[in-house]
C-alpha cells in the first residue's frame, strides 16, 4: 500500500484516536507524510524504536497496540497460559505505552507483571526469569534524543529476542492488517481477572540482592567502602533508585547526586542527548567535583543499561573514558580479582562484540581465559550466556560492547549499568587503596598490553532516501577489491551478509558462523581494521576504526590518519 493510501486510511480510521488524528492534519509537508507512512516501524534490534509521533513509522499508542497484537499471536502459539513481565523509563510516552500494550496482552488472556513506576531496561530482563514469565517487554529508546521512543521485546530467557523468534514475531506483527484485528480490554477488567498484576519492591529487593552478590572484593569494600568519594548522575532517567541503593547498602557513603538530573524528565531539560558516550552530559557532575573532587564520576543513559565513567588524568584534567577503555580496566579488573580470590574458572569467557576492542584479547590471554566475538547487540551475548549454561562446556565472566554496555553474572542477560556501577566503585576503591586512580590503571594496561585506540565516526542519514544511500554505500564496498589502504594491505575481509570471510594474502575464503547481518570489516596488515554498517536503533551509518600504538601521542596521532584515509574511502562510496 502507497504511503498515501495509508495516510488517508488512518485519518478515516474509527480505530485511530482523534488526538493522533488532529496531528496528521496538522502536517502539510508531504515529504514529512511520506516518512511518517511509507514503511511500517520494524524489530531493527530486538523491537521498535522510532520517533514519537503520529503514522505507521512513528511511536504512539496504536503502533504500539499493533505489534504487541502480534506478539500476543506469538505467545499464545508458542506456550500455553503465557505470562510477561513489562517496564518502562522516564521517557515520554513511555508509561502510557507500557499500559497500552499490557492491556493488549490482557486482552489477549495473557498475564502481566507490570512495574508500577519506572525501572531500568537490566531489572526487566531479571525480572522475565525471576517470576518466571515468557517473555518481556520493555518501553525506551535508550540513549535517544527526547523525541525517540521505543520498544524491546524479550524472550523467556530474559535476553532480547534474537533473530529467528524476532523473524517470528515480525511475521506474526505483519500479519495484524487492521486495527480492528487489535483486541481491546479495560484497565478495570484486567485487574479485576487477574489479568493485570502490579510488581516492585519485592522484585527490586530480589534484584537487588542479586547485584550485590556480584561483588569479588568483598573485605575491601566491607571496611573501605566508606573512604571512596563518587558523583553519579542518572541523567534524568531510571538508575536513580537501584545503582544508589546498591551503593548505600554496600557502605558507600559517600555518594554525591547531581540534583539537576537527579529527577526523571523525559525531556532532558539538561542534557538533549542524554547518552553517557557524549561528555556533555557531565557538564554539571564536572562542576561538583571543583568542590568535593570525587575518585569517580560515573553517569547513567534513561533506561540503566550504559554507563559513562569520568576520571582525573596525570594532569589534573578530567576525562570521559571510552566504552573500550571502561571495558579493558573492567576485564583486567575481574579477571585479576577472580584469580587473587582463587575463583577464576579454567573454562572462563569474555564475550565482546565484534566492533570492540581487540586489546581484551591481550589481557585475557594473561589470564588463559578465552575471549568470543558476537554481531553487535547484546542480546547476541546474552543468547551466548544461555548457551553455555545448556552445554555446560564454559563458564561466561564478563561481556562488553564499546557503546558503554556492561554485564557480570548471569541472572541478568542484557548490558546492566547498576552491575557495572558497583563493580566501576569496586574497581575504582582497589586502585585507590593501592595509592592509583583509575587513570594510572588505564595507562598501566597500556604500557603492559599495548596502547589500543579506537574511534567510530557516526553518518545520519533520514528518511527512506537515506536508508537507500546507507544500503548503497555498504553494498559498494561490499563489491570493491579494496586492497590497501594508504598503502597497507588489507588482509582480511569479513562479509556478515554473506557469512564469508575471505584472507586475502592467501586468496582463501572460510565460512563466518553467525547470524547474517549486513555488516563489513577489513583487517590490515598492521593490525588496524575498521567496519562499516547501519545503526539498528537510530537512521544512521556508523564506521567503527581502530589500531595499536606504541604510546598515547603514537596512537592519537595513528587513528586519525587512519580515519582521515577510511572516510576518504567510504565518502567515495557515499553518493
């Protein structure tokens, strides 16, 4: 159906409300009614996500109704008496869409746990398994701008669904033609059926407990955990309540909130981009620490699931750590605590996303623990958890991806800020008692390992003509004999669409056992490499860049070169 049709479908609709009604008249633009209606909003990493707004490519209470109808469909086919658990954050919207689609469940004779106020994305996904549910919902757009909603679904081992029951459920969500296929049912009769169940302070304390078993050290932080000075933010979001609360019941009494971002806004008032990557969210936590000059600064993304680290550096200036360099200081962390503590397991993993730093594989290498690389997504390392607990073969430790996501232990399978909170003030206490900040951890791993650098330069591109130019640009690159770049050969390069990894040197091609995913990397000579794909989550291409230098100004001085060259490459391809 042409976009049109679809517009002039929804404005006649008795199933659409008239407030959404009144804002599709509203709109006179029509290359701005062709983008809110020339595709409907599809599972691009686990589920929705999308801008907040009226059409079939946007957020609201009906596009929501529709693919939960769908997900209903797949549930009742796949169990029987299914129940799910659904939370959401301070977005906006973002407690209206979580009732919405409860009630579509409950319409559909299928049980809800709902929170009854927000929660962090991690906190559902230990909810799905605590209660026993399958399957979860939960309401965010993450590290999005205000005007980004979303929606991810999970599956009934607490991760996000991955690609073969996404492919189900899509199909399922498709096929709800109509609203009218959208079963209704009130608040009212949902509770009084028992439908609809209200749930929090007994699954935040389970949660809870949980979290704080996750600690290694657990004399140092008993008797230390007193003297360490911490400023935390949650950006307006969820991790106010749970990451304080496992602080303070763990004895870090010196906690500092930034009080400006203390509260859920779902307009950021203080920070547009809420996403702890930026270091423009910590403008305000920087100018607390000219009077209390914290051991730590760390802040949360809305939904809890990254966190953002800040540390003093050998001159006295703050620096925002990379996703990569919180994940490095986290892996040797765990991994030398464990082994100090006796509890290290000889058939230990670190799991990482295939974008993330190569430098984990050094350390882990020093510890003989093996290191696997998945798609990015961390509901690709959560699904790698289940595994190993069915084989029994391995025993999983950390993961990590260079987009600030975090995970220790198993009850939860999806990047969990609150775990990483405390393990970062555990982390940070250790050093401490050793007279070191985090920094002069940072740059002992390099001296030891190698000083690892990486960049990602993100393109946006909207609407259905940017989508083109991303896919065409990759597609292009995908069928060039790219040999060098600057002059170093290029040795490998790895198709994730075509599940084919070609060694160039030896003009010899092996099979990639992962799910396919349209996806490039080159490896050169030197040991660079870059990637290039399409965000899941946002309308943009994202080119992922990284080396190893022999010092901090050799690497700085290596990775922009490098990015100066791949850009040229790439911007060719980008007409």
């Amino acid at each position: 159906m042409a976009y049109k049709e679809k517009y002039n479908l929804w404005l006649n609709s008795k199933d659409i409300n008239e407030e959404i009604k009144e804002e599709l008249r509203s709109v006179t633009d029509e290359k701005e009614i062709e983008d809110r209606f020339y595709k409907d909003l599809d599972f691009g990493t686990g589920g929705l996500r999308g801008v907040i707004g009226a059409g079939t490519n946007r957020m609201n209470v009906h596009t929501v109704s529709k693919a939960t109808q769908g997900f209903a469909n797949y549930l009742n086919n796949s169990f029987e008496n299914p129940s799910i658990a659904i939370a959401y954050d301070s977005r906006n919207m973002s407690k209206e869409f979580a009732e919405s689609a409860a009630l579509t469940l409950c319409a559909n004779n299928i049980k809800v746990y709902l929170f009854e106020s927000l929660r962090p994305t991690p906190m559902l996904s230990y909810t799905v398994r605590h209660l026993e549910c399958k399957g979860g919902i939960v309401i965010t757009a993450s590290h999005n701008p205000k005007i980004y909603n979303g929606y991810k679904v999970y599956d009934e081992f607490g991760g996000q669904v991955t690609d073969e029951k996404a492919n189900i459920i899509i199909n399922e969500v498709n096929n709800v033609s109509d609203f009218n296929q959208i079963k209704l049912v009130s608040k009212d009769e949902a509770i009084n059926k028992g439908l609809l169940v209200y749930i929090g302070e007994e699954v935040d304390k389970a949660y809870i407990e949980e979290v704080k078993s996750l600690t290694i050290r657990k004399d140092l932080v008993a008797t230390k955990a007193k003297d360490l000075k911490v400023i935390y933010t949650p950006i307006h979001g969820s991790g106010n309540m749970p990451v304080r609360r496992v602080l303070k019941e763990l004895g870090y009494e010196n906690v500092e909130v930034v009080k400006e971002q203390e509260m859920p806004d779902g307009n950021f008032p203080t920070a547009p981009y809420p996403n702890p990557e930026d270091p423009k969210v910590f403008r305000l936590a920087l100018e607390m620490a000219k009077e209390s000059n914290p051991d730590i600064i760390f802040g949360t993304d809305p939904d809890a699931d990254r966190i953002g680290v800040v540390v003093k550096d050998s001159n006295g200036e703050y620096q925002v750590l990379t996703g990569n360099q919180t994940g490095l200081l986290l892996s040797n962390y765990i991994l030398s605590a464990l082994k100090e503590e006796n509890k290290l397991p000889e058939n230990g993993v670190i799991v990482k996303t295939i974008v993330t730093s190569e430098g984990v594989k050094e350390i882990a290498k020093a510890y003989n623990i093996e290191v696997m690389d998945v798609l990015t997504g961390f509901k690709y390392i959560g699904e790698k958890i289940r595994e190993f607990g069915e084989a029994g073969d391995r025993k999983y430790l950390f993961g990590f991806e260079e987009s600030y996501g975090y995970l220790a232990g198993e009850f939860v399978r999806d990047k969990d800020a609150v775990i990483a909170s405390m393990l970062i003030a555990e982390m940070t206490l250790y050093y401490k008692e050793k007279g070191m900040s985090l920094y002069d951890a940072l740059i002992d791993l390099y001296k030891e390992f190698g000083f690892f650098k990486e960049d990602l330069i993100s393109i946006e591109l909207k609407g259905k003509e940017g989508q083109e130019k991303i896919a065409q640009c990759i597609d292009s690159l995908r069928n060039s004999s790219l040999t060098d770049v600057d002059g170093v050969k290029v040795n490998t390069k790895l198709d994730y669409r075509l599940s084919k990894e070609e060694d160039l040197v030896n003009n010899t091609e092996k099979e990639i056992n992962l799910p396919k995913s349209n996806v490039l990397k080159f490896i050169l000579d030197n040991g660079s490499w870059f990637v290039v794909r399409p965000s899941g989550t946002e309308p943009k291409m994202k080119i992922y860049l990284a080396i190893k230098g022999t010092g901090l100004e050799d690497s700085a001085e290596k990775i922009a070169s490098f990015k100066e060259r791949v850009m040229t490459i790439v911007n060719e391809k980008l007409v």
